[in-house]
C-alpha cells in the first residue's frame, strides 16, 4: 500500500467520527423520549463500576469468539498470515462496524490481500459472518417472544424469513442457475456480473459445510448471549427485576431491528427497539434509556474504539506491501479438509 492509497487516511477520517457518533447515541435517545434528562444521568450513575467492568469483559469474549470463527471460516485460505496480524485485522474492522450493514468492515480484505486472500475470499467469509450472526440473533430473539407484543413478533420473524432467503440464495440450484444465465446472456458485462456472484456464492458455500456451521452457530450463540447477559446485569444493577431469557431476547430484537433500519451501525432503530422493550417489561422511560445507552456504549461503541486501536496498530506495523509477495497463492482452496 503506497501512502496515497493507504486507509491511513480512513483511520484520521474515523478518529474524527467516533467521538460524533458517541455524542449523537448519547444524546438521540432523550431527545426521542421527552424526559428529564436528570433523571437519566441519575439512573446511568447508579451502575456499579464491577457491573461495567464485567459487560466490558463480556464483550471481549463476543469479539474473540467472533474472531476465532472468522479463522475457522478461512480455513487454509489464510494460513499465510500471522495469527497475531490476523486477529488484529479482524479486530481493526469494528473500526468500521458502525456503516450500513456494517459493509465497512470489508476494509480487512485490504490488509488480508497481501497475504495471498483474494478479496472475494474474504468477502465471502463477512458474508458468512452474516449469515450465521442473523441466524444466531434470530434464535436469541425467540426468547423474547413469549413476553412481548406483535412488534417483537415481527421483527423476529422478519429476521427468520431473511435468514430462509440468505442460505438459499447458496444451494446448488441457485448456483447453478446463476451459471446457465451467465453463459446465456450476450452483453458481456452482465454476463461477468452473474459470474461474479456465481462464484462469490460458491465461496460462501464451501465455507459454511455443515460442520461449520455447526460451530459457527454455537460461537455466535456464546458470543451474542454474552452480550444480552451483560443487558441482563446493567438492568439488574439499576433495580429492573427482569429474567435473563427475557433481557438476552431483548438484546436480541434490537439488534435485528437496529439491522433492519439500515442505519450505520444500527443506530436508532436499536436504541428505540431497546428503550421500548425494556419499558414493556416495567422499567420507566428514564431506566429503559439509561440500560440502552449503557448497553450501546459497552458493546457497540466499545467495539469501534477497539477497532480503531487495532486499524493504528496495523498501519504502525506494516505487513507485505504487495499481493502475493509471501508467496502465497491466490487461488482458491478447499475446506475438504475441515
């Protein structure tokens, strides 16, 4: 990477972002919900350190386990690059998590590529990345539904049906399909637009074998129930006697609807679905805010800052400059042995 071309640069423009953004969720919720913002602080100061500490600690837990996943999506396809390097490269998309879709964290096949992953590789693995965490978080916001209204209900079932739709798009049908329509078509650039998604598809499915997948979803259950516990113990410390299912379910629907607003990072849509569950399950507007914007902080905007510690330490210590220079190659490589 030459210092033009550098995401240096993206780094500066991110530094710049977080502490708005850090601002914008402080502030949008009690400016959604007409309170006293008194109130809200008062309820915020009343969490105990050791309970902040541990949520923090939780959320550590969720990214590692997430980072273990992507490693075993991969597979042989980055044996190249140092375990170290890599899980800093995982780490420094968080960075970025807080686009649409978290899209931004596509910034890793920029580091990964040097080390001989091709970028539809990677690609495909943050697709799988997806595709498991919206199955996994559809499951955790099933615990919400036996305590919720119709809300919860859609939601919940508009991540199932979203989910349905993902893992069919890679069943060899599809993909064969997708093939046929390619070889037919005459104007070459649709023709090479279908191949392109024929393969990406392809990639994403020698990945996901059933094995896999297996282990990818019981990850993501640790890892995403992880953070719903840390929402049950923020609530229990502000007195909003909650059960453990219920505050993991959610957790849970939030994230699904904050995934739905198609909002960077969620935010809003998130916010607003937390803050009414929770005042649905008892908790009054200033306690609800105060839970949300402490769980947000401690998960979201806590992975964004690790992110970007990790982004800086990569462009600190540089790795290979060019594709391919620790001769790797860039073809693709099979998960048969996984």
């Amino acid at each position: 990477m030459d210092a033009d071309s550098s995401p240096v640069r993206y780094f500066r423009l991110g530094s710049k972002i977080l502490p708005l953004g850090i601002v914008a969720a402080v502030l949008c919720l009690p400016l959604l919900f007409p309170t006293e913002i008194r109130e809200t602080l008062r309820a915020i100061a009343m969490v105990d350190t050791g309970t902040v500490v541990v949520v923090l600690l939780l959320s550590l837990v969720n990214y590692a386990l997430r980072c273990w996943r992507w490693l075993l999506l991969l597979g042989e396809r980055s044996a190249a690059v140092p375990p170290l390097r890599h899980c800093a490269i995982y780490m420094a998309g968080f960075a970025l998590t807080a686009t649409p879709g978290k899209a931004g964290e596509a910034m890793r096949s920029l580091y990964l590529q040097p080390f001989g992953v091709s970028p539809r590789q990677s690609l495909a693995a943050l697709y799988a990345e997806r595709l498991l965490d919206l199955v996994v978080i559809s499951m955790l916001a099933a615990l919400v539904l036996t305590n919720a209204g119709a809300g919860a209900y859609m939601i919940a079932f508009a991540g199932l049906l979203v989910v349905m739709a993902l893992t069919a798009l890679q069943h060899p049908v599809v993909i064969g399909r997708l093939d046929r329509m390619a070889l037919s078509l005459r104007q070459p650039r649709a023709a090479a637009l279908l191949g392109t998604a024929r393969d990406f598809l392809g990639a994403v499915r020698s990945m996901l074998n059933t094995r896999l997948a297996v282990i990818g979803t019981v990850l993501g259950l640790v890892a995403w129930g992880g953070e719903g516990v840390g929402t049950y113990l923020i609530a229990q410390s502000l007195g909003l006697e909650i059960g453990l299912a219920l505050a993991i379910g959610i957790y849970a629907v939030a994230m699904l609807a904050g995934a739905f607003s198609f909002l960077p990072g969620g935010l809003g849509g998130a916010e607003v679905a937390m803050t009414t569950l929770l005042v649905y399950a008892g908790a009054s507007v200033p306690v609800a805010i105060a839970v949300t914007m402490i769980v947000r902080l401690a998960t979201l905007w806590f992975a964004v800052a690790i992110g970007l510690g990790a982004w800086f330490g990569l462009e600190v210590f540089r790795g290979p400059k060019q594709p391919g220079s620790v001769g790797v190659a860039q073809g693709e490589s099979s998960h048969a042995s996984t």
